[in-house]
C-alpha cells in the first residue's frame, strides 16, 4: 500500500510517514499542494490523507485533482477544525467516514486505510 | 394593610434594575397612574360639568316658576283687593247721585240706604252725611254721631281735595278695626256735601287672608307707615308695624328677597293699591318655596355620586387589568430576552472555544506523532522497550495527549451543529444503550443502576444521537458524584400533555445551593483541575433546548442529586 500525506505542518508529516514506514507502510509527504501534485505526477497512491486547510490549494481541490489523476486512490481527510461546514464538505466528498479529527490515532488511520483498500478490492 | 397587600397589583412595586435610562419606560405605576388620571379626567369632568350646568338650570327654572307665581299670586289679590274698594265707592256713588242732599239729610232714608247697603254689599257699619261746612248732618249707625264738625280733619280736607278718601285701617270708638269710605258730591249750585260710610274689615280681612293666597307663607296689608291693616300670620296684629321695611314705591307687582330676623331667606311679593292707602304684601319662606327643588337636587346628587362610584370602579379595574397585562407581557419579554443573551452568550463561548480548539489540535497532532515516534522507535530497541520508567513516561504523554484531544473534541462537538434527525425511539432502549457504555465503569466501581419506565410512556419521535449525548453527560456527572457502591435510577414517566420526563437520580454528593443555578453555565465546574471542563452540563442543557425541552436539577448535600430531563413526545414544528 502506497500512502500520500499532505499537511502543511512538516513535523506532523514527516513523524506520521516515518511511523507508518515503521509499520510497513510507504508513505510520502508534502506539505503543500503544488508539491503533492509533483509528488502525484511521479507516483500512483494507494491512499491520500489530506488536511482539509492547507495554503493556496485547499484540501478538497487538491482531492479534486488528485482524483483527475489516479481516480483509483482513495480520500481520508483530516482536520483540526471539525466545523459543521468542513464536515459537511468534506462528507459530501468522500462519505462521513473518511473524516478524522487531529490528533489521530495512528491504529484508527491505518484502520481506516485498510477498510478503503478492502473496499475498493470488492 | 392586609386588604391592600391582597389587592395590590403585581407591577406595583415592580423596579427593573437593569433599565438605565430606560426605567421611566417600564414604570409600571406611572403608567397605571397617567392611564387612571388621564380617563378619569376625560370621563368625570363632561359628567360633573354637565350635572353642574343642569344643576344651575334647574334651580334658575325653579327659581323663576316661583317668582313668577308668586307674583301672579300678588297681582291678582291686588285686583281683588282693588275692585272690592272700587265697587264700595262705586256704591256710595251712585247713592249720592240717585238721592238728592235734602233725602239724604232724612235720618229714615239713610237708615233705608244703610239698610240696603247692608243686605246687599254687607260690612257698611254706618252711613253720614257732611254738609258744605264740615257738619255731619245726618247720621245712620249704632252712635249718636250727628252734628261733630270734620272741617279741619285731614281725611275731609283730602276728600275736598279728590272727591273720594278711602282711610287706613283704625280701631275707632268701638275698638273693632274699621276704615272709612267719603265721596264728595257737586251740587249745581257751587256747594257739595260729603257720603261718609264705614266699613268693618271682616271681608276685607277674609279676602286677603284666603290660604290659598297665602299658600304656607304669610299675606297681609300694611299702611304707608308699615303698620298692619289686615291680621297676618307671623308678623303682628292688625294695626302692629311689622317688622320688615315698607317696601319701596312701584306701580307694578314687584317682588324682592329678603332675609328676616331670624336670617331665613324670604320671597316677598308686594303691590301698591292704587288710590288707597293699602300695600298688599305677601310673604313666603324661600326654603318652604325651594322644597321640590331640594328633592330634585339630592336626586340629582345622587345620581352623580353614584356615577361617579362607577366610572371610577371601572376605570380602576380596567387601568389595573391592561397594566397588568403589559407587565406580564414585558415579564415575558424579559424571560426571552434573557435567553437569546444566553443563547448568544453560548455561541460566542462556543465559536470561541471552537477556535480555540483548531489551533491547539494542530500542535496537539504533532506531540502526538512524535510522542507516538518516541515510542514506537523505543519498542524496537530492547533495551528501552524493557525501561519501564521510560515506556511510562512515553505512554504518560501520549494519555495527556488523548485526554487533550477529549477535551478539544467536547468543545468542537459544542461547536458543531449537524442536522436533527428525527426517529420514533424506545425510550428505554435508548437509556439501556447509553449504559451500556458505561457498564464497565459500573461493575468496576459496583454502582446499582435500575432503569424504570412507566407502561404509558408513548413512542417518542426525536434524535437519537443528541438524547443519547444529554443521558450520557448527564450520567456522567451522577457517577462522578457517587461513592463506589452509589445507586442510580433512571425513570421514565410521562409528563403533562404530550411530554416526556425522564429523571435520572443519584445518592451522589450533592451540589450545594450556591452552585445549583449555575450548573447549565458554560465553564462552570466544581472539578476544577480534576479534568472537568465545566461544558457537559451547559451542552447538554442546549440540546435539551434543541430538542424542545427543559431539563431542572434538584439537589441536597449529602444526599444525592437528580436531573429531570422533559421534552416533547412529537417535535414541535418550528414557527
């Protein structure tokens, strides 16, 4: 399974990816959109996990583009916020379950992540 | 005072604190004051303005239907009076005309004439005879009265002068009250004698005396001089002065007020009689005259004081009943005032506490990776995975971590919104599911849970999730309170029409008085540094709202706590 993380706080990503290497996931990071689409260009994603508030590219765009790309990859979205607006977009997009409220729990992320890869297997 | 207290009005001693400058506007009293004033003047002074002029009206109409009465009264006994002298003189007129000096001068034939003047008019009590010289020459009457010289007497000398003399009234020899009649008669040759007669004033007395003249007052005849001719009923016997002022001449029937000595106001109607000595006067005591006017004034007094007595009642009652009504409605007013600025106050904590939250999660997810890193690199190394001061101390970060994130969650969830969805529920069932996640907690701790619901308890229709979260926090706090081995109850009844109370008691410790109205405020807790955030009791309280209800608390210290919860079986649909 191939994961790309996309936050614009470089600690939060860079630990998450290092933790999910370590429990053999690969995972890739960016920390902003424009970086995240290079990243995408170069490499198909299993699975993306991205901030729904992040600069210039907002996260439900860049799922949008993502999605252009490689409609096979899956969404979960994260956020620190949880407003009845983020929630309510972020649902439409993606179904209520893909939406996680930071700090996350990283057994639930990869829960999570297998539950979207078991499905889309189906 | 306990009359007063009973009927006071609420508003009375309503003072709204909060007002400012404002407060004239909710000065329940002034407002009850300027209404009672302001009807009260517009509904009482037509009424006692028109009863004032009706008052004036009437006594004047009054007033004047006497006068002229009493006038009419005088001027006709005047007439009378008048034509009863007139007819006397026209009598000895005509004798003196039909007979001749000389017959006259025949004692038989004046006893004839007298005889005749007798039977026919009556009261002629003697006849004489007065030649050129002032000699009476014949007499016929009961004294010996013949040859008296009346030359010089003032009566002869007006006689000469007008041809008649009618006399005052005189007691004469007899002492009986008398007056005298004299014509002159011309004879051709330059010369004339005199027909002199007296009369008794029996008949005369009797005319002016008549009670309906006098008509409960007095009427009687008085001289020039005031002295009284005629008997009168309260001011003297004949031939007295009475004691009123002779009134002033006048040719016409006049009439004027006049008190009398015992200061009672008195109508006087009087006339002089013309070619006669005699002013005819008659006397009536206001007071008797005024008395059908008396009744119609008391009536008329009446009649006001009562209405007066009415307008006001009503005037009270219905100033007190809108005023009333206002306060009530600003009492409302009020009470919805106060909960929008509670509402409002709660959304401003709530987005704000919102905020506060996104900007700690942030922060908060990175301690967690890497706190999350610290260990999982840690769980590799043997050595360090076996340092179990060192996986505490990790695993200690990590519990802080997620008990943070709880609180950043509680405080988002207070925040969010989502849609109500409504569902008919089992009441019962849903208080089951909600303990069944906290049955852990109560087997570990040995705390007593019974759930009863009475069988009347309907369907209700409502959203599941937000009544779980309102048990959830409220048993939350019952555990809390209660010792190991405490004894929850939750009971489910139905309330008054189409509500639903469910009450959920503890023998916890209790919320002392003081904090027991504050318990819905947002960031009020009494588990200040024990983890407690002072939010499940105020969300809870406005998901109660959400959903239509109202939730009441009712503690004693030491004895345990219990939360009433009440909401409606249907939704109300929204307005």
């Amino acid at each position: 399974m191939k994961v790309l993380l996309v936050d614009d706080e470089h600690e939060l990503v860079s630990t998450l990816a290092e933790r999910l290497y370590l429990r053999g996931i690969q995972a890739d990071w960016a920390i902003s959109g424009e970086e995240a689409l290079t990243l995408a260009e170069k490499n198909t994603y299993d699975v993306a996990v991205l901030d729904v508030k992040i600069p210039r590219i907002s996260g439900l765009e860049l799922k949008r583009r993502l999605q252009a790309g490689s409609p096979a990859t899956k969404f979960i979205f994260m956020t620190g916020h949880g407003s009845e607006d983020d929630f309510k977009n972020c649902a439409a997009e993606t179904g209520e379950g893909c939406y996680l409220v930071k700090p996350v729990n990283i057994e639930d992320l990869i829960r999570k992540m297998n539950e979207l890869m078991k499905g889309s297997g189906d | 005072m306990t009359v007063w207290k009973k009927l006071k009005p609420k508003f009375w001693d309503y003072v709204d604190s909060a007002a400012g400058p404002f407060a004239h506007l909710f000065n329940f009293r002034r407002i009850w004051r300027l209404a009672v004033l302001l009807t009260v003047g517009v509904a009482l002074v037509p009424l006692i303005a028109i009863t004032a002029i009706d008052y004036q009206v009437t006594q004047k109409s009054i007033e004047s239907e006497i006068a002229l009465r009493t006038s009419r009264m005088v001027s006709n006994t005047r007439r009378a009076v008048f034509f009863f002298l007139e007819e006397r003189r026209a009598a000895l007129d005509f004798i003196v005309r039909d007979n001749s000096f000389e017959d006259l001068n025949d004692p038989e034939r004046l006893q004839t004439v007298l005889a005749n003047l007798k039977s026919s008019f009556g009261g002629f009590t003697d006849l004489g005879v007065i030649d050129p010289l002032g000699y009476q020459r014949s007499y016929a009457g009961p004294y010996k009265l013949e040859g008296i010289d009346y030359s010089g007497q003032a009566w002869y000398l007006d006689v000469l002068e007008r041809g008649i003399h009618i006399s005052d009234v005189f007691p004469g020899f007899r002492q009986v009250p008398h007056l005298i009649i004299a014509v002159k008669h011309e004879l051709g040759s330059g010369t004339h004698f005199v027909l002199r007669a007296t009369l008794d004033t029996e008949r005369f007395n009797h005319l002016i005396a008549h009670p309906e003249i006098a008509g409960g007052g007095d009427a009687f005849l008085i001289n020039r001089e005031g002295r009284l001719q005629t008997p009168s009923l309260m001011h003297g016997k004949v031939l007295d002065t009475i004691s009123l002022p002779v009134p002033a001449f006048s040719a016409n029937t006049e009439l004027i007020e006049m008190e009398d000595r015992q200061r009672q106001p008195n109508v006087i109607g009087y006339a002089y009689i013309e070619d006669t000595p005699f002013i005819l006067m008659i006397v009536k005591s206001k007071d008797d005259l005024m008395k059908p006017w008396y009744k119609t004034r008391l009536q008329l007094m009446g009649f006001l004081a009562g209405s007066i007595t009415i307008i006001l009642a009503v005037i009270l009652g219905v100033a007190t009943y809108l005023v009333n009504k206002i306060y009530l409605a600003d009492q409302k007013r009020l009470t919805m005032l106060h909960q929008v600025e509670y509402s409002n106050k709660m959304a401003t904590i709530g987005r704000l506490a919102a905020g506060v939250a996104h900007e700690i999660n942030n922060p908060l997810a990175v301690i967690n990776e890497k706190a999350g890193l610290i260990k999982d690199l840690f769980s590799m190394r043997e050595e360090c995975a076996r340092d179990e001061k060192l996986m505490n101390t990790v695993n200690a970060v990590l519990s802080s971590v997620e008990r943070c994130a709880k609180i950043t969650r509680r405080l988002l969830g207070f925040m969010r919104n989502t849609g109500v969805t409504m569902e008919p529920l089992n009441l019962k069932e849903t208080i089951q599911e909600v303990l069944a996640f906290l049955n852990k907690e109560a087997e570990h701790r040995s705390l007593h849970i019974s759930v009863h619901m009475d069988e009347d308890v309907p369907q209700v229709t409502s959203d599941r999730g937000r009544l779980q979260e309102i048990f959830l926090n409220v048993i939350n706090n019952s555990f809390a309170a209660m010792q190991d081995g405490g004894h929850l109850e939750v009971t489910v009844k139905r309330s008054k029409q189409d509500m639903v109370s469910v009450t959920i008691r503890d023998d916890g410790c209790g919320i002392p008085k003081a904090d027991l109205e504050r318990v819905f405020e947002p960031f009020f807790s009494t588990k200040t540094g024990k983890g407690g955030t002072g939010l499940g009791l105020s969300i809870t309280s406005g998901l109660v709202q959400e959903l239509g209800g109202d939730i009441r608390v009712e503690s004693e210290v030491g004895k345990g706590t219990s939360f009433t919860v009440i909401f409606p079986v249907q939704p109300k649909k929204k307005e």
